[in-house]
C-alpha cells in the first residue's frame, strides 16, 4: 500500500490533503474525521475583534462562486484561549493563519501564536478583500519581503506564505519569500472579482468585490506552482480548484508537496477523506510506493513532437 | 469504498451512490437518497419525499438539510441550498420537503422525479425548542416560511400543546399545508392579500384576540420581515416569548465559512450570528429584521 505522508519542511503530514484556510473549522468534526487529514488550517485570525464584511457574502457567477468573508473573528487573544485548543483535540499537525495591515503587527502576531498546540504559523499575507487593490503584502516583492523578514525574526515556528494569483509575476514573490526564510509557500490565494446583478444594477457582494473559487481555476494556479516550483527550493501547498484525487497528482506532478481543498469541501462535506481514499486507490493501481515519488515528476524536458513540428519549435 | 478507479466514472471525488455513509458516528452526514415522489401540490409549490437513512430521520422541527441539486439550465449550480425539513416519516424511512420552485436551485431540484438519485447532507442547525410550561403557541407563516412551521406544530400537538396557525398567502390558492394543520387539531386562520385580511394590522387584531384568550404562550415565525416586527412588537408588549426561523445565502452549513450572517441585537449591542450554525431558529426578539 502507497505510503502517503509528505514532509513540508520539518511538519510531517500524513497525507498531501488538508483543507484551504477560510474553508474550514473545527465543526467539520460533526460530518467526517479529522484526525484523518494531512493537517488542519485554521481560519484567518487577527489581532482586532472583526464582524467581518456586509452581506450577501456570496454569489454564484457561470464558473465558480465569488466570496468576500472579510475575516471575521473574535481577535487573537480568544483565538489563543478557545479556538487552538478545539484543534488541538486532534492529531494532525495544526496550521494557523493569520493577516494584518502592518508588518510591525504581523510580526507580533506570529509570536503571539507561536504556542505550543500550534505547528505552522500560515502568514495570510495576500487576503483579496482586506483591501481593494488585490493583495496586501504579496503584490511587490519589496513587500513580500520586509513582512516575511520581520516574521521570520518574531517566531521559531514554520511560517508558510500564501501568496496571491493577483500578483503580476508570482515567481519573483516566491523567491522574495524564500529569501526571507519562510519555509514553505501556499499558492494561492483566491482571485480578485466583481460581479454586477443586472436587474439592480448593483454588486451582488456587500463587499463589492470577492475572491473566486472554483474548479475553474485549477490550470491557471497549477500554471503558478509549476512555475515557481522551478524558481525555489522550499515546499509548495497547492491551492486552487482540487475537487479529486487526480487533481493532487497534478498538483504534485507540477512540484506541490500537497494541496489545499476549499470549494469541494463546500460542495461535498465529505470530500476530503473522499480524496484521501481516492489518491490511495490510485497509486496502489499504479504501483507507486510513496506519493512523495509524485512531486515535480512531471516529464517536460523530453517532449515528443511530430519533426517539421519540432523544426519550428523556439520560433 | 468501491474498486472504481478515481474519475473513472465520476467528474470529483465524492460519495457515489450505493456507497454507505462513510462516518455512522457522527451527528450529520452527507447521503445519496432516492427520490420517492416530487409532485406539484399547487401551482408554485412542490413536495419531495426521499428514503433518507436513519440518522437523517434524526431530523427535528426547525434543522435543515444542505440540498445538492441538479442544474435547471445546463450550467452548474456551484452551491449547496438549504432547505427545512417539512416532515420526518420514522416508519416509513422518509424525510420531506416543501419547496417553492423559484431560483436556480429549487427549479432543478424540480426536474427530480421518483427513482432519481439526490444528494443531501444533514440534519443541520438547531430547531425550535418548546418550553414545556407552554400550553398554547401561535405559529405565523407567509407562503413557504409556514412549510418550516409545518413539523413544529406537529411537535407542539405531539406534546399535547394547543396550535393557533395564522395562514399567509397572496392568495386562497396558495395558502399551505391547511390539511396538515388542521389534522393535527389546530386551529387556522387564513388571510390572503386579495380581500386584505393579510394587513399587518388585521394580523395585529387576531393576534392580539389570540394573547387575550390566553392562546398565545409563545410566538413562531418564518418567512416574512414584516409579519416577525410585528410579532416582536406584540411579544415584547404582552411579554411572550418567540423563536424566529431564519434563511440567509449559504455556504457550507457547518459554520465553516462565515456566509450566512444575520444580525441580532443583544442587549442593546449589535452582533452577527451564522445562522446554519447559531441557528436558523432564534430568539425572536434578539433578530433584527432583513
């Protein structure tokens, strides 16, 4: 049977499957097993108190819903005290998530958390709805790096970066978040989007804009993690419209070490373990022995091509 | 699990039909039921009868199920619908569904027809609760809310508490479930906006004859802003009680994701509640209209 734990860094998960931030909490315990899962990510904590964004919170488009939750929470204090402890429960490593306006902020932040129950401190440095330019820390590299280096400083705890699709060039972030010390990245973050309701002619978000999720999205951030996964040399976590196995394999194949599943868990609540079962399956038909032996095994340096094809190529 | 290779016959990995619930110990589930009957009752209204396992069949007045419905066009529907459970047939195995085909999700969930395959996951939330000091209750429905107020009365007849229903419709035609309160001995009332009896303030006058006859113990409502003022108004003057069933535009209905907030006023102070999660029944007097 496929061994199918994967490293990111010094965090052993059991599997490549854990949920997306936002998409998830510990309620999920009432409808399937969470001590099955590679690892359990928390929601977006800051350090303030937040009702979040007004409502509807979200739409439904051709191809996917758009989202603007605002990142609501009762501040980090609370979060410490009740919220942690409700993951801690359970095996898998827990990774928190976490997202500020200043880096002097973020950094205390990250030190805060960085209490025992707690494996991985996600900085959230990209939440497309914290302000209406896209990104907060992740759309510049000087940017990406000054907050990751001040994070890396405040906290002895592997600090993943999630980075944003709304970036002009992700890979020149990727590697700025890699120089800065963070130990593995998360690719990505939601699409900025609009919708307008044309009987109203209003936005159909209180928030007017929102992040898009869906399926739709896979090629486009399968398209990021393989690039960047050529850039750098920590581990990526893959994030954009997994909804089966096959899903994580190409994910991993383009160089992720595991994935993150939002939309699917929302649509089937049983999903996730769903997938865990199915990528199992998989490599047992096809005599893989370690799902690590998946990751970046993606045969693009030999492509087969009809010869005048191939005479034309690099033109 | 079956011996199918992923994706070998399925677009995501998710339950398949025939497969049993993966989880038997956990309160909800997510299952493939098969549909029994989807007939039209009126116009506008039809009802759906699933063969549900039994931990659906837990289901109580008030909880939901989070519906996965067909398209009605030929384009996906990306999310989940919520629906309130309308009955919980424990001998037969059945749960039901009163739904007015309105938007993209309930118009698909239309097109189902008996030996169709529809999969729901739940109970979800929390219902009414009756106090048992309560003898009589008023419960107050406009169009498909009083499909939610429907098992609660069943409930209160159960425990041997008398029922007042106040029927609301735009029309005689559309009035709902009156069989169903009627056979579990309520008493009805019908008032349709054609002859204007459905005016808040024809609804005021029985609603205050109900309070002075000593009928009304505790409120319920579901379905109409206007209609839960009012009762807010009455109960905070005449000191009963009520219990407000909620809808917002949901997500995951496990209290994951933070869609479906509504705001409640708490001594005096402001604050959202989830209401797949906090709810969708709540204290009437602590919700603030929409």
């Amino acid at each position: 049977m496929v061994d199918l734990s994967v490293k990111i860094g010094d965090v052993i998960c059991q599997n490549p499957i854990q949920p997306a931030s936002g998409a998830f909490s510990w309620e999920y315990n009432d409808v399937i097993d969470l001590n099955r899962l590679g690892a359990l990510v928390a929601k977006t904590i800051c350090r303030e108190p937040r009702l979040g964004n007004p409502t509807p919170r979200m739409a439904e488009t051709e191809a996917g819903i758009i989202q603007s939750i605002g990142l609501p929470g009762k501040g980090i204090d609370y979060f410490v005290e009740n919220i942690v402890p409700e993951y801690a429960r359970f095996k898998p490593p827990l990774v928190v998530s976490v997202s500020s306006e200043s880096i002097e902020d973020f950094a205390a932040l990250s030190r805060e958390l960085s209490v025992p129950d707690v494996d991985v401190i996600e900085c959230n440095i990209s939440c497309p709805t914290r302000n209406t330019s896209g990104g907060n820390f992740a759309l510049q590299e000087e940017h990406t790096k000054e907050v990751m280096t001040a994070i890396r400083e405040a906290t002895d705890k592997p600090v993943w970066a999630k980075l944003s699709p709304n970036a002009g060039d992700i890979v020149s972030i990727a590697v700025a978040a890699e120089e800065a010390g963070a130990d593995a990245l998360v690719i990505a973050n939601t699409f900025l989007s609009l919708k307008i309701r044309t009987d109203n002619f209003r936005p159909a978000l209180g928030n007017k804009f929102g992040g898009m999720v869906s399926p739709a999205l896979k090629p486009i951030v399968l398209r990021m993690v393989y690039q960047v996964a050529k850039e750098v040399n920590i581990p990526i976590i893959g994030v954009g419209g997994v909804t089966k196995a096959e899903d994580v394999v190409e994910y991993m194949l383009a160089g992720a070490h595991a994935v993150g599943i939002g939309y699917a868990g929302f649509r089937n609540p049983t999903a996730l373990t769903t997938i865990i079962d199915d990528l199992e399956i998989w490599c047992d038909e096809r005599g893989i022995e370690r799902v690590t032996d998946l990751i970046g095994a993606v045969k693009d340096d030999d492509m087969e091509m009809d010869p005048l094809v191939a005479a034309s190529h690099g033109v | 699990m079956t011996n199918l290779a992923p994706n070998e016959k399925y677009t995501n990995s998710a339950i398949r039909p025939g497969e049993p619930d993966p989880y038997p110990q956990k309160p909800v589930g997510e299952y493939i039921t098969d549909v029994v009957s989807n007939n039209w009752v009126n116009d506008e209204y039809k009802l759906m009868v699933l063969k549900a396992p039994e931990k659906a069949l837990t289901a109580y007045a008030g909880q939901f199920f989070h519906l996965l419905c067909p398209s009605p066009d030929g384009a996906e529907v990306w999310m989940r619908r919520p629906m309130s459970v309308y009955n919980v047939d424990k001998s037969a195995g059945q749960i039901e569904f009163l739904y007015k085909c309105e938007g993209r999700g309930t118009k698909g969930m239309g097109t189902l027809e008996a030996g169709d395959t529809f999969n729901v996951s739940g109970p979800l939330g929390i219902g009414f609760n009756l106090d048992p000091a309560w003898k009589n209750i008023v419960v107050l429905g406009r169009g498909v809310g009083l499909a939610t107020l429907a098992p609660l009365s069943l409930m209160a007849a159960e425990n041997g508490v008398g029922v007042t229903a106040i029927l609301s419709a735009r029309k005689t035609e559309l009035v709902m479930s009156e069989d169903l309160f009627k056979g579990i001995g309520a008493a009805t009332i019908k008032v349709v906006d054609t002859d204007g009896s459905s005016d808040v303030s024809n609804v005021e006058k029985i609603l205050e004859g109900l309070i002075l006859n000593g009928k009304a113990d505790a409120f319920f409502t579901c379905g109409s802003s206007r209609l839960l003022k009012l009762m807010q108004t009455l109960g905070k003057s005449h000191g009963v009680p009520g219990q407000v069933a909620m809808e917002q535009i949901m997500v995951c209905g496990f209290g994951a994701c933070y869609v479906c907030m509504r705001t409640f006023e708490v001594d005096g102070a402001q604050t959202l509640r989830r209401v797949c999660r906090e709810g969708p029944v709540f204290n009437m007097q602590e919700a603030v209209g929409w």
